[in-house]
C-alpha cells in the first residue's frame, strides 16, 4: 500500500498490524509492483522509480524533474508528450517479457510501455 503523502509504504499483516515502513527517493508515489529483487513505484511526480529490494534506489524512468510543478500538471497538451519521459504516472504492471506498461494519470489517459531490457543491458556495460 502506498502512503502518498507520507512518501512511504507501510507493510501490514493480514490481520493489520505493521510490520515494517519503507522510505525511499519517492515523491508521491502511487503503486508497488515487485519483480524477482526490483520494485517498480509509479510516481505522480513525473517519474518510475525502481529500487531494490532494500528499497535503494537504482534509478528513475521517464523523469522530468519539476515538470509536475507546470501549473497546467497534469493537464500538459499532447503536443508536448514526449516517448521517452511521463507526466504522472498513477500505475503500472510488467507483461510477460519484463516491459513496464506505466498508466498516467492525465485527462486523456495514456499508457506507456517500456522495455526494460534496454535500461537493464545499459547497467551490465
């Protein structure tokens, strides 16, 4: 569960009592997908975190730093999408070859997908 304003995520038992919080370089993050060692964060603050297991971060897909400070956030026109960077991503899930597909929260709606194995051949050279 994402803790928004609070910049964390808060683990519970089935029968709610917390077990432990995680912090991390998170904004207003807005989901929690986990796969093998690596956790993905959407966060409306125009970026996708991936962090490890230990919730340090590994780096940010997509960012436009301040770009959600525009005071037409979230509402920026479709002239200026760029594929390579979000607005506000809300949600995300990771389809069966390892890509991210990353759901915005803009008036139109937009998805993104994004191949990982890109960004995770950069990191082995």
């Amino acid at each position: 569960m994402a803790d928004r304003r609070n910049q964390r995520f808060p683990c519970f038992t089935l029968d709610g009592k917390l077990v432990h919080t995680y912090y991390g370089d998170f904004l207003l993050p807005c989901d929690l997908v986990g796969d093998g060692d690596r956790f993905y964060v959407p966060d409306l603050n125009s970026r996708v975190t991936i962090a490890d297991s230990a919730f340090r971060v590994i780096g940010h897909l997509g960012e436009q730093p301040l770009h959600w400070q525009d005071g037409r956030w979230p509402d920026i026109p479709e002239s200026e999408w760029k594929d390579d960077t979000f607005i506000s991503p809300h949600a995300l899930c990771l389809d069966r070859q390892g890509n991210l597909l990353v759901v915005e929260w803009v008036p139109r709606g937009r998805i993104t997908k994004w191949r990982l194995q890109a960004e995770q051949q950069q990191e082995q050279e």
